[in-house]
C-alpha cells in the first residue's frame, strides 16, 4: 500500500508512556468521552494495545483529572455517529475532531474552540491534479455526517469552478454540479478509496489529512473554510460549565498548546 504509516509508530510510543485509564488512584468516579479511533495525532486506536493516543486523548485526561474522575471510558464515534451517540447519553461528551457550527450550537453545549484548523484537498500524484481548477468533474471523497462535501461545493462555487447552486437544498449523495462526492464511515476507507481509484480527491481538514499523506500523494496548497473543534456536551450537561472552565484554563496556562506541539498539530 502506497500510503506511508509512519505516524503509526510515534503514536504507539506515547502510548506506550501514557496510561489512558485511570488519571489518579486517590479520584473517584468514571468519565465517558467519545472519540476518533482512526485519526492520527487526534484520536488513534491500536488494536495490539488496546489503547488511544492523540492530543484528543490527552485533552480528555485532562478534562478527567481537573473534575476529579479516576477513570475515563473512551468510546469511538465516527462523524456520522457522533451525534447519535450522544443524543442518545452514551458518552458525556465527544472529544472528536467536532467542528462547531451554528447549527449544532442550537443543539448542543460547546465548549471553547481548543483547535482551528482549515479545509484542504488530497490526490494521488499520478492523478496529476496540481490545483482546485484540476478537480471540475472529479469524484471527492468525504465523510459521512460532516460539512465537508457543502463546503467544498461552495468554495468551488465561490472560485468559479463549478456553477452556483442553491446552498440549502445541497445533499452531498445527489449532487451533481460540477462535481460528485462519495461518501464513507471512516478517514481510511475514504484513503483507500483514494489510492484505489474509486475517487479523485479526499477533502477533509488539513490535519487528517497530513495522517494519511505519504510517498506518491499531495495535499493541494489551497486551503479554506476555518474548522473550530470544541468538546460537545447535551445542553443539560451538570458538567458543561466544569468543561468549559476546564478548557478556557488550559488554554490560558499554555497546555493546550503544549499537547498540540506534542503531537504535531
């Protein structure tokens, strides 16, 4: 497989020095969060190990030592679930690359942004796609449950690329103006689609992406649409406020900083 994973072996090492259970013997309690298992630096599960790694993962023992749980449960969402799971009070919250928008802040509590990161796009070198231009009439690669395939079509759009269309009736699995999108569960199989030919180009934000860029593959120099990830709560969380606070102090002291130069984000 063309893809390098080399990534794989720095996020094994910190796992391997990091105990993602238990945050204190002295702490009581267990803390429930979802999370990414297939995102590198973010959120990453290893099967041999059976552990998380990622600046997600570190943030969420953060969250767990700072409310005083002993224990975080790590329960792994996909962005077209992510939502559902916490409807439906399986987690206390989700710490999972969860882009905020105004949408879901109707739905939601949020916490501080922790992370902004922009769009961007990928393609096999041998596709020769150099530029945003190259992609009119491609298949793109995108997630389910995400914004990603309305915003690419509107950045496009606004470029000039492909023809305006009418934003509020947009449905990526229909859309046919320019461009196609295909839909999949998971950034690897989306990556396989990629290497395999099923599509053109995989679009998800710069971050992700660089966890599955490798020999033979380029993530185009445009990027757009700003992505802000904030902790996603129920609106009647008893613990909404904490996290907040949580949040705001690591940003202040400088941790969250010192996880995202951790793990390279």
């Amino acid at each position: 497989m063309k893809t390098v994973k080399k990534w794989m072996t720095f996020a094994l090492a910190a796992a391997a020095v990091l105990s993602l259970t238990a945050c204190s013997e002295q702490r009581t309690g267990t803390i429930r969060v979802g999370v990414k298992s297939d995102v590198a630096n973010f959120g990453l599960y290893d099967e041999e190990s059976g552990r998380y790694s990622g600046m997600e993962i570190d943030l969420a023992q953060q969250i767990c030592e700072d409310l005083g749980y002993s224990k975080v449960d790590y329960v792994t969402v996909t962005s077209a679930d992510r939502e559902e799971t916490l409807d439906a009070g399986k987690v206390d919250m989700i710490i999972a690359t969860f882009t905020i928008t105004d949408e879901r802040r109707e739905k939601y509590h949020i916490s501080p942004v922790y992370y902004t990161d922009s769009m961007a796009v990928m393609v096999e070198d041998s596709s020769l796609i150099g530029d945003m231009a190259g992609l009119k009439d491609c298949r793109i690669g995108v997630m389910k449950g995400t914004s990603h395939a309305g915003l690419f079509a509107q950045y496009l759009a606004e470029q000039g690329i492909i023809p305006a269309f009418d934003g509020d009736s947009f449905e990526a699995a229909s859309f046919d103006g320019g461009v196609t999108f295909v839909e999949y569960d998971s950034y690897k199989e989306a990556s396989d689609a990629l290497e395999y030919g099923d599509v053109d180009a995989f679009t998800a934000d710069w971050s992700i992406l660089s966890g599955f860029r490798g020999e033979g593959r380029t993530i185009l120099a445009e990027t757009f649409s700003s992505q802000e990830y904030g902790v996603f709560m129920q609106k009647n969380s008893p613990l909404a406020e904490k996290v907040d606070a949580v949040v705001e102090n690591r940003l202040a002291d400088g941790t969250i900083d010192s996880l995202k130069t951790k793990w390279g984000n």
